[in-house]
C-alpha cells in the first residue's frame, strides 16, 4: 500500500517536513542517499528567525542541546570598509528572534532527522533515487530508490517530495530547473580551530564573491569562501591553502582572525548555486527547500528558506491529504504562501550578488553603515529574517522598530 507522503532528502527541509507530517499522524518515509551523520560544506547559520519553526515543531531546545553558538550579529566588510549590525528583537516577535545560531550541518541535520524518526517518520539512509515512477498521464506516484545492496525497488506514495538540494534530480527529471548562468559560483568550505571566538558572524565582500565565516558549536570555526568558477579554473597552484590566502588578502579582518587558527580538515567545494524553477508543485509531487529554487543569499538564509518551506507544504500537505478532491487548491495556497515569503528575499539576494561586483557601489554603502548603527541593525535584522521587505512600507513597523533599540 502506498505510503502518504515519500520525501527524497534528509536535509532540513526533508527532515523538519517529515516530523510535521508524522507529528499529524501521516505514514512518512524520509529517505537520502547518505548515512548520518554527514558533513555538508554549508555557511552553518541559522538566522534569528529559524528558532519559532523549530518550537512550532516541539524542539524548543534543540540548538541548546546540540550545543549550537549564539550569533548576536553580522560584521559586513570589504574593499576597505566595515561595519557591524545586531539582530534586534521586535516586541510583537518575541526575543529570541534577537539571536542566530551557528552549528555545524552534520550536528543540526543528523538531530532532526532524529526528531523526525522519533515522531514516526520511517528513515531509509544510503538510499539513492535513481527515477520517478509515474501514471500514463504524468502524476508521479512514488520513486524508484537504490538500497545499500544495490537493488533499485519501487516506493509509491501518494505525495513525492523533491527536497534533495540544490542540484535537485526530482526538479530536473520534471524539467522545472534552469540554471542562472549569471551566477556561476562555488565555494570552499572547511572549519578551523583555535580561532578567537566572537558573537558576530562575517561577511567579507570581495570582487565577485565573498567570505562567510561564523563560530559553530564546540567553538570551532566554520568559513566559507564563494568565487565564481572562472577564479577557481584560474588558479596556478593546486595548493588551496594558498589559494584561500590570495583571497584573504582582501580580507585582512578575517585574515587576522585566521592566523592563530588551525584548519581541521581539507577544503571541500560545492557548487553551483543559483537555480530557479519554473513551479514547484505537479500532480503527485511537490519539491521544498533548494529544490525549489535557489540563489546563495550570502547572508545565511538558506536554513530559513527551508524551514519556512517545510511548514508552509505541510500545511499543504495535510489539507490535501486530508481532502483529495481540494489537492490542486492546497498546492496553489503552497506556491503563493512561498512567493509570498520568498520572492523578495530572493530578489534582495540577487542584488547583492551583483552590487558586489561594483566595489564602487559596495564601498560607500558600508562605510554609510558604519557611520549609522542603526541602519546596520535594521540591514542584519532584515537578513535574520525577523524583518520582511514588505514591513518597511508599514508606518506600525517603524513605531515598533524605534521602541526596539
């Protein structure tokens, strides 16, 4: 008998989606192709706003117990200038939307995909999806997965769920994804320890990229390092070590950080990542998170985007399961309840993503925060996500925002 809901990937769209679901009482089968834990290169922030969807879904102490770092603020820097913004806690939203959190991604994923199983989610880890099983007139009705002995079987469900990254196979074999030629970009990640410890993330600006760095748990360092793949095909060395230091010649705030610090693993790349799709639902099956389309917003919003996904398509999810005949209604209120979110985060990204390539433009823009804290705040609480673009066309916003300070 097919199961109500089959979700391909066990990152924290998939995993946050699959506890919401059992939680419901649904049958779920979470599925993904690795073991966990296991680690991702990742900016490993989580933005102020993700705290209220991990207690919507019972874990109010999840960041605590895996012992994730308190983020207070965003120092934002580059060709010459620096300035530092805190997250402010709005009094209609609560005060923990005043703190993000860095946590390493093999920590935080493995943890809900605990929390998922623990509610009654069925897990199959080392799982590959290698196609989609699909009705003659196209509804897709489940996936074919790879088992760890090399057996590709069948699962059906009533619901597929694409959230399997940002390289999504689900999204391209529905022919929904496009790559965003424009932003051709990849990063290097890898941690550190023995790095001062701050309560501020970083953001380096450089010429056509950018450093993401922030303190994880066990106070170890997570840095990041996005280039556009022409920079890293350029490169004469294949020394990366050395390759990251030309970059931080350009940031030399970060550098100094760095000096003391000791790298505990290899360079790991990742990438590309701007794709958009041109739906993210179809009959029988729905994509969330990355899936659904992505442009790396520089500034950590990536966890957000997917915990926001998550709840917004189980609510979809529910009604739709609940009432088959009313599917294609709950899916549209999916579709709009995400542009509504997300569109304006993501066209705030794309800006930023090519101002950097105007250091003219950057440079006075950040020299202009450092002369206003205020501004700052307001810019780093917008991109904690506690703040919506639409929100400062509200006058009750700025009353609300003026009492916060």
């Amino acid at each position: 008998m097919p199961t109500d809901v089959l979700i391909l990937g066990a990152g924290p769209a998939g995993a946050a989606l699959a506890r919401q679901l059992a939680l419901a009482g649904f049958k779920v089968v979470l599925t993904d192709r690795a073991a966990f834990p296991r680690s991702k290169p990742c900016g490993e922030f989580l933005s102020p706003q993700c705290t209220p969807y991990l207690v919507a879904l019972g874990l109010p102490s999840l960041l605590a117990d895996t012992g994730a770092f308190a983020v207070r603020g965003l120092q934002l820097g580059g060709f010459g200038a620096q300035a530092t913004g805190h997250f402010r806690a709005l009094p209609e939203r609560g005060p923990h939307t005043a703190i993000g959190y860095g946590i390493r991604r093999e920590v935080f994923d493995h943890a809900l995909v605990q929390a998922a199983v623990a509610a009654g989610t069925q897990f199959l880890p080392r799982h590959e999806c290698v196609d989609l099983v699909r009705a003659e007139d196209g509804r897709v009705l489940g996936a074919v997965l790879r088992a760890p002995d090399g057996q590709p079987q069948p699962h059906l469900a009533t619901w597929t769920i694409g959230a399997d990254g940002v390289h999504s196979r689900v999204a391209r074999w529905l022919g929904v994804q496009r790559r965003l030629e424009w932003l051709d970009q990849f990063a290097l990640a890898a941690h550190f320890r023995n790095v001062p410890v701050r309560d501020t993330a970083n953001v380096q600006l450089l010429k056509g990229g950018f450093f993401a760095a922030t303190t994880v748990d066990e106070d170890l360092f997570s840095v990041n390092l996005v280039l556009p793949r022409q920079r890293l095909r350029e490169r004469t060395s294949p020394d990366w070590d050395a390759f990251v230091a030309d970059a931080l010649v350009d940031a030399p705030e970060l550098r100094e950080r760095l000096a003391a610090g000791e790298r505990l693993r290899p360079w790991r790349g990742t990438g590309p990542f701007a794709y958009a799709t041109t739906t993210c639902t179809l009959p029988g099956v729905a994509l969330v998170g990355d899936a659904a389309g992505y442009i790396d917003p520089m500034t950590g919003e990536g966890i957000y985007f997917a915990l926001f996904g998550a709840r917004a398509l189980g609510d979809a999810l529910a009604a739709a399961l609940h009432a088959p005949a009313d599917a294609e209604a709950a899916m549209r209120g999916y579709r709009r309840t995400l542009a509504g979110e997300l569109d304006a985060r993501k066209l705030a990204s794309k800006l930023l993503q090519r101002a950097v390539r105007r250091p003219w433009l950057v440079r006075p823009f950040v020299r202009l925060l450092q002369r206003w804290p205020g501004a700052a705040d307001l810019l780093v609480t917008l991109t904690g996500d506690t703040i919506h673009p639409r929100d400062l066309l509200r006058p009750s916003f700025w009353k609300s925002w003026r009492s916060s300070a």
